[in-house]
C-alpha cells in the first residue's frame, strides 16, 4: 500500500459549504486507487483529522439597529379654483368663483401610533354658498389596528432567543452532515468490497502456506477479515448514530419554525377576527410579543375607539345625536366599561352648504357612559344638553325677550346580541319640553324633564338587524315613537306626536351574481327644511336590482325616492320629494387587444310641474357613452336625449385625450345641442390639460362652455373652469 499527498486543493463536502482540504491518493496491492480528503484547517462542520491546523479569527458581526422615525406623514395637498357663469335652476346666480384648499394627513409616531389630520376650507363670492373651513385632528382604533396589522406581517422572524438557536440548530445539522458525508464518502461500497477481497485473498494464502508448513498461526487466519467487518459494523453504527442525531435536531429545527409560523398565524388572527377590543387585547398580550409588533399601551390605545378634535362626527344613538356636525372635542373609551364625551359648537347645515342663513349659535354636550362593549351586549346611560335653533332667527317671546332655545335629556339604552350576527337594540328617552309647553307652567328645563306626570316629552325606539350566513340575507328593521313635547338633536321637528319606522333587506342571489335591496320607510327622512310640526303620512318605497355575471355588462336598476331644494323667497326654502327610476348598464371589454367601455342609462323623473320648480319634470332621460383605451389616447363619445312634456333636449359630444408624455397629457370636446321647440342647434367645446412635475405635483385645468335649461323654454349658455393642484406625498 502507497500513499501520495496532494496539497492546497479545494473540495467540496457538502452543497452548502466549501472547506479547503488537502487529500491522499491511496494505493493497494491491486490496481485499485482511493482518494481520501483531509481538511487542513478547523472549521465548526469539518472532520476532525489529526493534521497541523491554521487558526482563523472570526470577526463579531453586530447587527445593525433599524432606524425608526420619531414622525411618517404621508397624504395630498389639493388647491382648486373652480368659475361658474350661470348657476343651474332652481337658482340664478353669475359669475360664481370658489376657492378650495384641503389636505389629509396620516401622521405615523414611531410606526406605531397613527393620528390623522384633516383640514379644508372653502370662500367663494356667492351668495347663496356659505364659506366653509374646518380642521380636525383624530384618532380611532381601526387605524391603530391596521398599523399592528401591517406590522405583524412585516414581522418574518420572532423572538431573538429563538433567532439565536435556530441559526446554532442550523450550523449543527450543516456540520453533522458534513460528517456524515465524510464518512460514507471514505467507506463507500467500492472500497469496502476492495479490502474484503484482499482480506480474504491473504487469509487463503495464509492457510495455503500453514498447510504446506511454511507459516504456523497463532489465530484464526481471517483475522483480517474479521476486523474488516467490525470496522465496517462501527462505521455503520456510527452513520445511523450521526443520521439520527441530524434527523432529532432537523425536527427540532422544524417545531421552531412552525412554532414561529403558528405565532405569526396566530396574530394575523387575533387582529382580523376579534369580535371586539377586549378579546383582541387579551389574545396579543398572551401571546409575548416584541415591541416592534406590539408597543407599550396598546391596551389603551384599543380602548379608545376614537378621538378628535374640531370638525368631527356626533353620532351615538337614534334619540340622542344622530350624524350631528360638532366643532369641538369627542372621545370614546371601551375596555370593558363605556365612556364617552362630546362638546361643541352645532351646524345644522352641514348636509346642506348652499343656503347662507344667518342662526343664533348652537351647540350639544353629552355624556354617555355604561357596561358593555358596543359591538356586543351593553346597555348604556347617555345626558346631554345644550341649545337648538326652533322657533327662527327672530322669535320673541310676549315681553320681547329672546325664547329660550336650551333644552336637555336622558336615554338609556340596551342591545342584545341575540346570534352570532344578530342584534336587537332598544332606547327610551324623556327631555326637556319646548319653551312654548312649558312656559304655561312656569317649568324649568331641568323640571319639565323630571316631570313624570307627562309623557308627552317621551320617546321610544326598537332596532333589529341580522345576518344569515347560509343565504347573506341582510335584514334591518327600525320603529320609533316620538311624543309631541320631545326633543333631541337627532330630530328637527316638534309639536307634534311622530311614529316613524323603517324596514330594509339585501338578498344576493345565484352565487352573489344578483343582489336585490329593497327598503320601505315612514316619517323616517329628517331634514332641516322640514316645518317643525311637520308628520308625513306617506310610505316611501324604493328598490335595487344589480346583475354582476363575468365577461357580461353589469346592470343596474333601481326606483327610488329623491328630493330637489327650491328657494321660494328671501330665507324660505321647501324641499320637494319625487320618485325616480334609473337604470344603467356598463360594460368593459376588449376587442382586438383595445380595451373600452360602453355604458347605457335610463332615468325618469315621477314628479308634476305644480309641485317642482324642476325644469325637467316628469321627463326621460337616455344617455349612452363609448370610450376606447388606446396606448396614448382616449377617445369617448356620447349621446344623450331628455324628453319632457313638452320639449326635447338632444345632445351629442365627442372627446379625446392625448397622452403625448408621461407627465403630460392634453384634451379637448365638441358639444352639440338640438331643443326641439326652439329648433336651434347651439354648440359647445370643452379643453383639458394634465402636468405631471416631479417633486412639485399635479396641476390640471378644464374649461367647457355647455348650455342650461333656462327660463321661456330656452338653453342659456354656461361656461366652466377649474385648476386643480394636487401632491401626494
């Protein structure tokens, strides 16, 4: 047997690590060559050999810590300047220009705890458009939700202990198999049959020559061959024992994993499925997470279900304050218990700006408080207070003094969670009676509402609403009763006894592709315009069919009560209601590699010219429109016709858009009008701009010139313009 040593090679012991190794080239009696490797210098995965060994210095790596931003805003900036010449009926006005500036921020502290900011204001030279602005700074725990949320799924590896002995159980496993590969790389089947034969070729000579007296042995004469066979037993033992070290460390490698996967799994969870705060915050804090998924407070920070301040939204209950417009400060607090303050100043108009009315100020505290977390089973006690506007700018009482407009309340309230989707919701109110009930008597707010002999300041309210898994029925119901001396902020009217009630479905059919909404309701439309004695008799029906089958157009009809706002005199308006019946079909395809749109509309108006001031009165409307999706253009056209009692309206109108840059795209219109009873045909254009600066933002103009209905049965002619600027950042 010979040996030759080959030095400074490389060879690879395993797919993923590279050891530099020396080897042996070892040569038997036979023909037969082995090569054995033999690493030169120590590394954790490679075999321990009996050679001179080189020391290599291992530098610490310390990680580098992520830098986290004290603040992240992102949102829009818009301004827009807006010029109209002539103010479509029932009013007339010229010349109208506003200017608007709105921006909306999201405000991240520490990619942890979101605000948001908002604030918009709106002057113009109109003068029946108020001039609006307000400013809010808010907090609700939907957002704090979705940050956990957007941070969770960031999150890839875990707890740092677990890091440190998933990295240690993977350098193990890569050392054993190297290992492992070594020895069954030098005990290969070839050269295990090789010293076999050769054992037993010595072992027969040995008992050749012992039988012919030439050699006399003191042991068996297969000795060789013996200890051939316990080396290999040995090695074998040794593989299985390596194989079964590598296979008990891999599985705990593999609980690890999974443990991390059912962690992240498990917070997904928690965060998308809690049906309320409280169980959410019990679920992530079992769970021992890290700050940089789960920061300090957050059980506070769940509680709070909302915080602003300015222009926010009152809405608490149906006898209390009901989508109320405050400028002031609102918080809910609902860990278990429930707490909730609001205060400020009261607009009645919000719904409604185009109507500048001088009103004595108004504004609403309440407090609201209880057991019971509002998605669930709670019952909640609400007081709240402050002045409401009834009697006109300018009533006076018998003396000449100003009427006292205060007026106050209790409601309590309790839902009932009566199924996993369904809620039955009950309140009773009592407030203060109106000044005119109570001067008689010489009552006090306070006294009049605590006055239990009448019941005239009284009002109840039932609310139902479920859902029914197996069929996505959606059912709401809704009946209230409201005595004559009853007062609140949620209602406008007064002095006389309201029942009202309202009920509402949504059935999805074959598979969702058809959904049809349906709703009937009772003196159930609240609106500022309304007299304060007003009670409606009628019951208003309306209805809604959708079709959605892919790859055909998507239909839509519906019929349904409206309303138009019309100015009868200087500070008098009237709101008239009417049914409408509109049906739309829209379709988006592609045709030889061309994407387009084709879109098809019906309306018409069920209303009489003795009780609207509508130019349009009882009147059909058709409209349909293509539009084609080139690379750098789009081109749409649409024709449109109303047809009235006694006049028809025709239009045609074709428009194209021409992208030429990626930051720069320019358009224009052609307009054509035909009025039947005149039989005059009256054009109209319509130009439109598009810039796109990098770093600077969006800046789009518009100008058309289109034609009104006007009075004697004639279009007056109606020119437009806008630029709007708008960054988002």
């Amino acid at each position: 047997m010979s040996a030759v040593s080959v030095s400074a090679q490389v060879l690879s012991m395993s797919p993923k690590n590279i050891t530099d190794t020396g080897y042996l080239f070892i040569r038997h009696n036979s023909k037969v060559k082995t090569r054995i490797a033999i690493a030169l210098y120590s590394k954790p995965d490679s075999a321990k050999v009996a050679v001179v060994r080189a020391r290599v210095r291992k530098e610490n790596i310390v990680p580098v810590p992520v830098h986290t931003p004290f603040l992240v805003v992102h949102g829009n900036v818009m301004y827009d300047y807006f010029y109209q010449s002539n103010i479509d009926t029932p009013y007339v006005e010229r010349d109208i220009q506003q200017h608007t500036v709105q921006t909306n921020l999201s405000i991240t502290i520490r990619n942890r705890y979101p605000l948001r900011v908002a604030f918009s204001t709106q002057q113009g030279n109109s003068a029946l458009f108020r001039n609006l602005t307000g400013a809010r700074l808010s907090y609700n725990n939907m957002d704090f939700k979705n940050q956990l949320l957007a941070n969770a799924r960031g999150w890839a590896a875990g707890r740092l202990k677990q890091l440190k002995e998933m990295d240690s159980l993977k350098n193990f496993v890569d050392s054993l198999q190297q290992s492992l590969s070594l020895l069954k790389y030098t005990y290969d089947d070839a050269y295990y049959r090789q010293r076999l034969i050769e054992a037993k070729e010595k072992a027969f000579r040995l008992r050749l020559d012992s039988l012919a007296g030439k050699y006399t042995q003191s042991g068996p004469t297969d000795s060789l061959y013996q200890t051939i066979i316990a080396e290999k037993e040995l090695r074998l033992k040794k593989i299985d024992s390596l194989e079964g070290l590598i296979g008990g460390v891999k599985k705990r490698y593999q609980s690890l994993l999974d443990k991390q996967a059912k962690l992240k799994s498990g917070l997904l969870d928690a965060l998308q499925n809690s049906r309320n705060n409280k169980e959410l915050s019990d679920a992530l804090e079992s769970m021992n997470l890290p700050d940089s998924v789960l920061p300090k407070g957050f059980r506070t920070m769940l509680a709070i279900r909302s915080f602003g301040i300015g222009r926010t939204m009152a809405d608490y209950s149906e006898l209390t304050a009901r989508n109320i417009s405050i400028t002031g400060v609102q918080v809910e607090y609902n860990p278990s218990y429930y707490l909730a303050v609001a205060t400020g100043t009261v607009d009645y108009q919000f719904r409604n700006f185009i109507v500048k009315e001088k009103r004595n100020p108004q504004y609403l505290s309440l407090i609201r408080a209880g057991w019971g977390m509002k998605e669930s089973n709670h019952i909640y006690l609400t007081y709240y207070t402050g002045r409401k506007q009834l009697y006109g700018t300018n009533a006076v009482t018998d003396t000449g003094g100003r009427v006292d407009n205060h007026l106050m309340g209790i409601s309590l309230e309790a839902q009932w969670k009566l199924g996993q989707q369904t809620y039955l919701t009950g309140e009773v109110a009592r407030s203060s009676m109106p000044y005119n009930s109570r001067k008689p008597h010489g009552e006090t707010n306070f006294g009049s509402m605590m006055n239990f002999s009448s019941r005239s300041n009284e009002a109840y309210t039932v609310g139902f609403n479920t859902t029914i898994p197996q069929t996505y029925t959606r059912l709401t119901a809704m009946y209230k009763v409201m005595g004559n001396d009853f007062q609140s902020f949620s209602f406008y009217t007064t002095g006389s006894r309201q029942i009202a009630w309202n009920i509402q479905a949504e059935q999805p059919l074959f598979k969702q592709k058809v959904v049809l909404a349906g709703a009937i309701r009772k003196n159930d439309y609240a609106t500022f315009y309304a007299p304060s004695n007003y009670q409606s008799n009628t019951v208003f029906k309306s209805v809604q069919v959708t079709v959605r089958i892919p790859k055909w157009p998507v239909l839509s009809v519906a019929y349904q009560p409206t309303s138009q706002l019309i100015k009868l005199g200087e500070g008098q308006f009237s709101e008239q209601l009417f049914y409408m019946l509109t049906g739309t079909a829209s379709y988006t395809y592609t045709y030889h590699d061309i994407m387009m749109n084709s879109m098809f509309t019906y309306s018409r108006f069920y209303n009489r010219q003795t009780d609207t001031a509508f130019v349009y009165f009882n009147s059909r409307n058709i409209m349909a429109g293509h539009t084609l999706f080139l690379k750098r253009f789009t081109i749409a056209g649409q024709a449109s016709a109303a047809l009235t009692e006694e006049y028809s309206l025709y239009g045609l109108t074709g428009e194209t858009t021409w992208r030429m840059l990626d930051w720069f795209e320019i358009g224009g219109a052609l307009k054509y009008n035909h009025q039947s009873q005149t039989n005059n045909i009256q054009w109209g254009y319509g130009a439109n701009a598009r810039i796109n600066i990098k770093r600077i933002g969006e800046i789009a103009l518009r100008a058309d010139k289109s034609y009104l209905p006007g009075v004697n049965k004639q279009l007056v002619s109606n020119k437009t313009g806008r630029l709007t600027y708008t960054k988002i950042f």
